[in-house]
C-alpha cells in the first residue's frame, strides 16, 4: 500500500491505532483505514506497480524490440485522434504524442536503451504495451 494522507489535522498514527480494511474505490483491490486515538484516520491504498498488457488484437506496436522508429497501429474500433504517451518503467512520462490514423510511425531515436511503456488513449478506448529499445 501507499500512503495517500500522512496525517488528519497534524495528528500521526502511533501505538494506539486500530485498522480497518474494505474496497472503498471499488477497483476490486483492499484498500486500508487506520483510525487514532486521537480521531485522525490514514487511507492508504493499493497502487499497481506492473503493467497490464492489451491483448494483441487492442492495439499493433512493431518491431519488438525497436531502433529508430515504431510502427503504432490503432484498432478500428478505437476513435481517433488518440493520444501517445511513452514511459519509462517508473511511469514517468517521456514523450506524448497525437496519433491523428490507424497507422503511425513515431520516431524514437531520442530513447535510450531499455523497456518503456506505451499507453494510447483515446475517448472510447485505452491500451498499454511494453516497449524495447534496443540498438
């Protein structure tokens, strides 16, 4: 879990702390209440730290892994424009971009060596992929 409030009017959690746990957001993950004796409460909640793939027929990222450029295939039933974004493992954004067709070629020569993430997003429809960069 991550700690999302450290502390409710300056009161911390100590000894004395009783916790409660249930889906508060309704993303079918526990998240945690810890309550003081002093009436602060601390809500902490899952974050995900992987990356959930698409299935293949979502979205076409090639070649796998990658040099130069990358060839990003939109799937029919996404709305266009769609938004690029390219992360690095730690979810940091490094490049954003709009996909205006199904077919785009994006250049990634300012990239590093190494696994990226790439989420396309668009009114009805998101995906993510990983990404090698490997020269």
């Amino acid at each position: 879990f991550t700690l999302d409030t450290e502390d409710f009017n300056h009161i911390r959690e100590g000894a004395r702390t009783a916790p409660a746990m249930a889906d508060l957001n309704a993303d079918q993950i526990q998240d945690l209440i810890i309550g003081n004796t002093g009436g602060g409460l601390a809500y902490w909640q899952h974050v995900p730290t992987g990356v959930r793939e698409s299935p293949i027929s979502e979205i076409e990222i090639f070649p796998n892994p990658g040099k130069d450029f990358l060839s990003v295939i939109v799937p029919e039933n996404g709305a266009l424009p769609a938004e690029l974004s390219i992360m690095d493992v730690q979810g940091r954004i490094i490049s954003r971009m709009i996909l205006a067709s199904r077919k785009n070629v994006v250049e990634i020569t300012s990239l590093q060596n190494g696994c990226y993430i790439l989420h396309v997003e668009s009114p009805n429809f998101s995906a993510n992929a990983r990404y090698i960069v490997r020269r």
